[in-house]
C-alpha cells in the first residue's frame, strides 16, 4: 500500500471520532499516539491524538489547536472537538484490555495520557519490538524503523514545526500539516507492528517482549510519575 498523506482525515465532529472508535473495536486493535504541545510528556498539554485502522488511512483529532498569532481557536474561528468529549469517548477503548493499542514509545503516551486520569493497557510497542529482535542494532526509532522496513523518509519536525527563531509547536501548526504529521505516525505504527509481529514467533523471541519488554513500559512509566527515592547508604555500598 502506497503512502498518500492526503487520506489521512482531520476530524473534528464528535460523531465521526465515535464511528471510528467503533470500527476500532471491531477489529480489536488501532495504532494510537497522543499529541503534546511539549516533547516532556509530565508537563505537555494534551493537543490532540492521532489513530489508524488500517494502513494507508489515519485520522487526527485536534482538541486545543491555537492559531499561529496566539489567539485560541475556537467557537466560530475553527470547529475542533472539545477536550472533555474527546476523552471521555476514548477512556473506555484506551482502558479496554480486549482492545489492542499499537502505540510507539507507548511509555511517552502512558505518562502524558495518566495525567488526564486515563490508564493505557493492552499495549504493543513496536519500537519495543524491534529491539527484542534486533537488540544489536542500533536503530530503533520509528523514523529509523520506517526507513529500513518500509522503505519511507518520515516528515521531520523541523518540516512540520520549523526551526530556530521560525519554530511553532504542534497546536500553532495549520491543521492540515499537523494531520499529515500526526497521521503519519500513526499510520508508520501500524504497517511497523504488521511486519514486526509476525516476526516475534517466527524467530523465537515472542517470551522475552511478552515477559520482559512490554511489561517493564507501564513499571517505568510509572516511575517517571512518581519519582524514585534512592538510599545513599544501599547505593554506596553498592560501588
């Protein structure tokens, strides 16, 4: 399936992210990311979050896009879907464990989407994948992975958002743009798990992600929440 950004839709009616919900629990899985106005996932404001079905088509969900003098969009000035709908109509799916979620770095999303009192399981990771295939490589980014697997030059942030004295962030981007981008992402997730999946069994290392990768995301996630305290004494006598 060739990519063409031009399928990936901007969705700002409640209904429609309903529909698609819906479709997503049909299948049993959909590749997710939210989107931050910030690259630190413990203070970054919730701006919108991006999903894919199938591959070649993604939607993105604009929640609080702003316009690029400052000014919020909204009421008259841009239809987005309010934040409080959003998630309220994405908690049930996001919590459901008979629902897989694809997400890459799921740990980023685990952290930024527990702030806004929403605990992401049933996750499969493919950057978490690919390391347990090829622990010896060192190229386990998505942008890294679309590359190698699948032949594709992501969009860069510095296309997306500029850079320097120039540079936005994600909710200042012209929502078309930020669509491309979001959806890309997810899009990428998706065509990188049904490559890496099968992989997993074929080479024997299903048992080491099952036991070992995936369930160490949510522990660390929640590490990075609550901090860590560390016994100088214990630690000393460690060295």
């Amino acid at each position: 399936i060739a990519f063409d950004r031009s399928n990936y839709e901007t969705v700002t009616d409640i209904g429609r992210l309903a529909d698609l919900l819906s479709s997503a629990r049909y299948h049993g899985r959909f590749a997710f990311r939210v989107k931050l106005n910030s690259f630190d996932p413990m203070q970054g404001e919730l701006i919108g979050v991006a999903l894919a079905i199938t591959p070649g088509h993604a939607a993105y969900v604009p929640v609080a896009h702003r316009a690029s003098d400052g000014l919020d969009l909204g009421g008259d000035t841009i239809k987005q879907i309010s934040m409080r709908e959003a998630l309220d109509l994405l908690k049930p799916i996001l919590e459901d464990e008979a629902v897989l979620k694809i997400v890459q770095n799921a740990k980023f999303d685990m952290v930024a989407l527990a702030r806004y009192g929403i605990a992401l399981t049933t996750v499969d990771d493919p950057c978490l994948m690919s390391y347990a295939l090829d622990a010896g490589r060192a190229e386990h980014l998505p942008e890294q992975l679309a590359s190698r697997l699948l032949g594709y030059t992501c969009l860069t942030e510095k296309e997306v958002m500029g850079s320097g004295r120039s540079a936005v962030g994600l909710d200042r981007v012209d929502l078309a743009r930020a669509t491309e981008y979001a959806g890309e992402e997810t899009d990428i997730g998706l065509r990188l798990w049904l490559i890496l999946k099968p992989r997993l069994a074929a080479e024997a290392v299903t048992t080491v992600y099952e036991t070992l990768e995936r369930p160490l995301a949510p522990v660390l996630a929640e590490m990075q929440r609550a901090g860590v305290k560390v016994e100088k004494a214990a630690l000393s006598s460690l060295s």
